[in-house]
C-alpha cells in the first residue's frame, strides 16, 4: 500500500493537454520559443533555403496549367456565336489574315477553326479582344430562338396552295377509310394483319443476280411492282422484271457513284407520263430519266455530294434532294428549277420521306436528328431525338402516324406523331441500319436493313421480329418492299440484287392441287 501512493501523487501532478490552435493552447511566449530551441516547432525565416521541385514536379505542373488554359479556351469558344453562312465564315477567315480553307476541309469544320482562332485571340489579349460583328460574345442564352422567315418565289407559294388541297383532301380519305374499317364488323385489321405476317414468315430467295462490277448502293420498285431498279458505285443504273429477274434497260446515269434512286409515282402506271425514275450521284446532281433511258433533266445546285432522294406522293411534279451540303431541296422536274432550298440541320442531310398524305416531310442527317417539316407553310414543325448517333434512313407507315428511323446506333425507332414521342426503341442489328421501309399499302409489317448483312421484317403491330432474310455476303445498301408485300428487293455491297417472295405454305399447295383434281374429274 505504502509504494501506491508515490504513483498516485505523480497522476495528479500531470498536466492537462488542451487541443486547439496554438495561441490558445502556448501558456505564454516562452513556451513557444522553448519549442523552436527544442526543435519541436518549425517556423519559416527569410535567410532559410527553399527546396526545388523535381523536374517530374515541374512537367506535371505545366501539364495541369496547359490543361486548364485549353479548358478555359474551349469554354470561351463555346461561348462565341460564329456566323452559319459559309461566305462569312471565309470573309472573316481573311480578315484575320488565316487562310479562308484548308484541304479537304468542310464547313463545319471552317467554323470550329474561326470559332477557336477567335478565342486564341482573345486569350492572348487577356480577355480584351473586342467582339467582331459576326461573332459577338453571348452574355446569356437567349430564351426563345428568333423566329424569321425567307421570302420564297411565286413558284413556292403556287406549290404550297397544291400541296394544302391535295393533303387536306388525301387526309380526309384516309380518315374516313379508317373509320369505315373500325365500324365494318367483317373488318378485322388485327386478323389481316397476322394472316399477313404468317405469310411474311414464308419469304425465301426467288432470285439473285450480279447487279454490276462496283457494289450496288440502292434499289427500288417500281409503283407496279413489276420491276426493280438497281444503282450501283459505277454510275449504272439497271431494271430488271420482279418475276424473273430479267435484266432490262442498262442506263449510264452518272460518271459517279449514285447515291439514291426512286421511281416516278406514277412511273408504269400511266402511258403518258414522261417521267420513270431519278438518281443523285456524288457528282452534285440528280437526274430524271424516260422509260428508254433518255435523260430529260439534270438538277444542279448543291455545293456537296447527293444523298437520297424522293418523289412528292401527290404532287408529281415535285422532287426532293438530300445532300452533305446539309440542305434538302425541291425541285419542278418540269422546268429543273429549284422550288425550295431548305435548312436547318447542322450536319449532312442522308435521307428523306413523305407522309402520305403528302403533308409532311421528314429528313433525317448526320447530326442525330429527325425533322418533320410542314410543306403548306414551310416550318419545322417537329424535331425527333433519341437516337446517339447519325441517322440514315426514314419511312412513314400509310397509317399516318407512326414514322420509322434507322440509325448507325444499331437501333430502329418508331415514333408516333400524334404523341410526338418514339413509341418503340428496336435494337434491330448488330451494325449501321442503311435502310428502313414500310408495307406501302397497310403498314402491316416494317423491313429494316443492315450493314451485319441481315434485313429483317417487324410486326406492324408491335414491332416484334417475324423474319429475317439471311444470304448476302456484304452488308446491305438498300432495300424496299413491293405493293402488297408480297416481294423484296435488297442491294448488297456484295454486288449483288436478292429478290424474296413470299412462298405457298404447305397446305395451300395440297389444296390447290386438290382443287385442280376436282376440276378434271
């Protein structure tokens, strides 16, 4: 007990410790200098030696100020309004004594070069660079995009007024055709359409053929459905009959490669119709051709490559062109002017398509998006995004309310125009979809192609797969669906046209024959 008491006096002889800053906690100056003497305590003098950083030190630290310095300049440049038109951006190039463009440079590549010299500028001005007239700072978003309009020629307006009579009465048709089916009792659209689909799932090869030397790049049927035209890399253009895959006329479109063709609406249905089918080419120009390969017009004005292209479903005379000179244009194949020269998308415009009222047009680009445009009054009346990546193909249904995008993001969508919004994401193919096309008559299926050399046929219904059509060894340009359904046509970067047809089930063939047997007997 008597050597506890030592230990016990010592405990309470100890200090507290106080946590806190050390002016709180130093009892008084001296405690602190006896800290610097011991060593305990570091402080900083004048006369004392600075370390260097390593050399690694230092590289990493100007990779850091460099990566900061190209943020702030990239921040700057996102915040500049450059000029859209072209010309300016040249003008403006000059000006800054740059040179107006570089090889194989294209416009939106023009801009981003202007866009990024003007924050250089301004950077190595320390922020003072005075804003040029036509790329002004942006000091806040703006909340509505300006709205204006282009005065259009007298040829425009007098298309507009066709196009609003035509489509006002085509709608009512379609409208009042639906509503005679949902009343019938003996109509059953859900019924037509499996029976349709069980027949669908019957499509087999009728016929393949070498197309040409250079791969072919679009195909399509005639209004008929008695022929199928063929394009291919080497500017040729070939018809051939849908029932034997005879080779007819063989046309020398283009000295380039056609990017799109399309026949005539009424291309072998009327006698006197001049006009059977149009190609574009990357030579800047399409073209209209007679049943006997005479060349009866040639449209130039694109500053780029064509694209696709399409005839108006009810106004015969009207001719749309896509481009990579990111427009979409109207033609007069009567008079080869130009009605309409329209912008909008920021990127190369791949694709377009009518609705089938005639109403609406819809072209799809390289910048992601769909466009629905109204014809009768010229705007942009919807925007359709959802796909991640470039779109390259568009249908509308015959219903005239459902349209259908192909993307290189492998997916196939289906919108609905009523809703405005995509009712159906397909993940279609393991590629880029080149092509997308609805049965023309019901819409009672969808036919979508691919680059992982597949075409394959949808349920119009809910867009479940029903087949797919295997047997290219390349991946497939173009594709189209006959009237009816009954037949189609895919073009191949394999050089070769497949024609599919529909086959008799079984059963049929037994009671055909069945049939035949009574009937001699």
């Amino acid at each position: 007990m008597t050597g506890e008491r030592p230990e016990a006096e010592e405990v309470a002889e100890e200090e507290y410790i106080h946590f806190g800053t050390l002016e709180k906690t130093a009892r008084n100056d001296e405690g602190i200098a006896e800290g610097v003497a011991s060593g305990n305590i570091h402080k900083q003098s004048a006369d004392q030696e600075t370390l260097e950083l390593s050399a690694a030190s230092v590289a990493a630290r100007e990779r850091h100020e460099a990566i900061l310095a190209d943020f702030e300049s990239r921040r700057k440049a996102r915040a500049l309004s450059i000029p859209t038109d072209d010309g300016a951006v040249r003008k403006k190039l000059r000006e800054l004594g740059e040179p107006m463009t570089l090889f194989g440079e294209k416009q939106m590549e023009r801009r981003d070069r202007l866009r990024m010299l003007l924050a250089k500028m301004d950077a190595d001005d320390g922020g003072e660079l005075a804003a040029p007239e036509d790329a002004e700072v942006l000091t806040e978003v703006p909340k509505e995009p300006e709205l204006f309009y282009t005065e259009g020629s007298s040829d425009l307006l007098r298309c507009r007024g066709v196009i609003l009579e035509s489509s006002l009465r085509m709608a009512a048709e379609r409208i009042a055709q639906q509503k005679r089916k949902r009343e019938d009792p003996d109509e059953d659209e859900e019924m037509e359409t499996k029976a349709t689909l069980e027949l669908v799932k019957n499509l087999s090869i009728n016929s393949s053929e070498i197309g040409d030397e250079r791969p072919l790049s679009a195909c399509a049927f005639s209004p008929d459905g008695t022929e199928v035209v063929t394009s291919s890399w080497s500017g040729l253009c070939k018809l051939w009959t849908v029932g034997d895959a005879k080779k007819g006329l063989i046309l020398r479109a283009h000295d380039e490669r056609i990017t799109g063709v399309c026949y005539h609406p009424r291309a072998g249905l009327d006698a006197n119709q001049p006009v059977h089918i149009a190609t574009a080419s990357a030579d800047r120009t399409a073209r209209i051709w007679s049943r006997e390969g005479k060349l009866l017009q040639t449209f130039k004005g694109h500053e780029d490559r064509l694209c696709r292209l399409n005839f108006h479903p009810r106004v015969h005379s009207l001719l749309a062109t896509t481009s990579f000179d990111a427009t979409w244009r109207l033609w007069d194949v009567e008079t080869a002017q130009e009605v309409l020269l329209q912008e909008g998308h920021s990127r190369p415009v791949y694709d377009v398509g009518f609705h089938p009222d005639g109403s609406l047009c819809g072209t799809v680009g390289l910048d992601t998006h769909c466009r629905v445009w109204d014809l009768r009054v010229g705007r942009n009346i919807l925007t359709l995004t959802g796909h991640v990546k470039q779109v390259l193909a568009i249908s509308f249904s015959p219903n005239g309310h459902h349209v259908a995008t192909g993307s290189d993001d492998h997916t196939c969508r289906v919108w609905d125009l009523r809703t405005r919004k995509s009712m159906y994401t397909i993940p279609a193919h393991s590629k880029l979809i080149s092509q997308v096309r609805f049965e023309p008559v019901d819409g009672q299926f969808l036919l979508t192609a691919s680059y992982d050399n597949t075409a394959k046929v949808w349920s119009g219904l809910d867009f479940k797969p029903v087949k797919t059509l295997l047997g290219h060894e390349g991946k497939i340009m173009g594709a189209d669906v006959a009237r009816g359904g009954e037949v189609v046509a895919t073009a191949s970067y394999d050089r070769t046209v497949k024609l599919w047809v529909q086959d008799k089930p079984p059963d049929e063939s037994v009671m055909a024959m069945g049939d035949d047997t009574m009937e001699e007997s």
